[in-house]
C-alpha cells in the first residue's frame, strides 16, 4: 500500500509539471520576454468619435494583461504595438421598402505595428477591422454606443492578440 502512494504521488506531480509550460490562451511568448508597452493609437478616421484612441489602447492592454503573465510598462518593452484607427463608419446593411435602412452597421478599423525587439522576425503591421450591427430606427448614442465599441474593440483585440502572439 506505500508503495502504490508514491506511485500515485509520483504520478500526480508529472502530470502537474508536465501541463506547466502550456498555455490556455494559446500564447507562444518568446523566452526572456516580460515587459509590453502599448504606445498611442491616434484617430486618423474620417469620422472621429471622441475618447476612441484611449478606449482601444486601454483595451488592448487590459487583454494582454488578462491572458498573458508579461508586465506593463510605458518604455522600453519587449513587445510594442502602436498605430491608428483607420476608420469609424456608419452605414446602412439593409433598407426597408420605404427606403429607409432597417439595420445599420458601425464598422471600426484599427492599423496596428508590433515589434518584438526579442525576435525582429516576429514584426507585423496589418489593420484589422469589426462590424456591430443595430436596429436602423434605433441611434447609436448612449449604452448603445458603448456596447458596439467594447463589441468591436473585444474582437479586433482578440484578434490582434492572435495575430501576434497567439501566431493564429
């Protein structure tokens, strides 16, 4: 019977060591790397929506900071990712037979640049773009509004997670 328990024991410790290296967000993060900064997005959008720029950079860094275990930190990161949002659009998706839009979509566009000063390989510059679509009789002002921005800013964060990190 004590030997079967250092059995199980040793068993139980190989398997625990053994998932240590892996990752549930899928994260493929270079050695040596702990430090990211997150630098200014500006709003270069034809439609400029105040407070735009901010809320995607605080969102960006929230998400590192939630999925993976790297440090914040305003210079000298190990990973960069700086850009613009490229555009802030409405338009109708599809009209009623009065010839007025029964949806409307808010489509936000966001050009990012990373830089992994541990692996120069790893640079990437590509724009990545999400859609809300809401009621055409309905404004987009209000909770409304904040719910397609934290929609849109979810996605394209994940995906920009993925693109540079998760190499999805």
């Amino acid at each position: 019977m004590k030997y079967i328990k250092y059995i199980f024991l040793l068993l139980t410790l190989a398997t625990i060591s053994s998932c240590g290296f892996y990752s549930f967000t899928g994260a493929s993060i270079p050695p040596g790397t702990e430090t990211f900064q997150v630098n200014r997005f500006e709003n270069n959008a034809l439609l400029v929506e105040p407070g735009l720029e901010r809320d995607f950079k605080l969102a960006l860094e929230d998400l590192l900071q939630n999925q993976t275990n790297l440090s914040l930190v305003p210079s000298n990161g190990d990973l960069v990712y700086e850009g613009e949002i490229t555009d802030y659009r409405i338009s109708p998706t599809t009209a009623t037979s009065q010839n007025t839009a029964a949806q409307n979509r808010l489509t936000i566009a966001v050009k990012v640049r990373f830089f992994n000063r541990k692996n120069e390989e790893d640079d990437l510059e590509q724009t990545f773009s999400f859609f809300y679509d809401y009621p055409g009789s309905a404004q987009l002002i209000g909770s409304q509004k904040t719910t397609a921005i934290e929609e849109i800013f979810e996605r394209i964060t994940q995906d920009v997670f993925n693109a540079t990190l998760a190499k999805w």
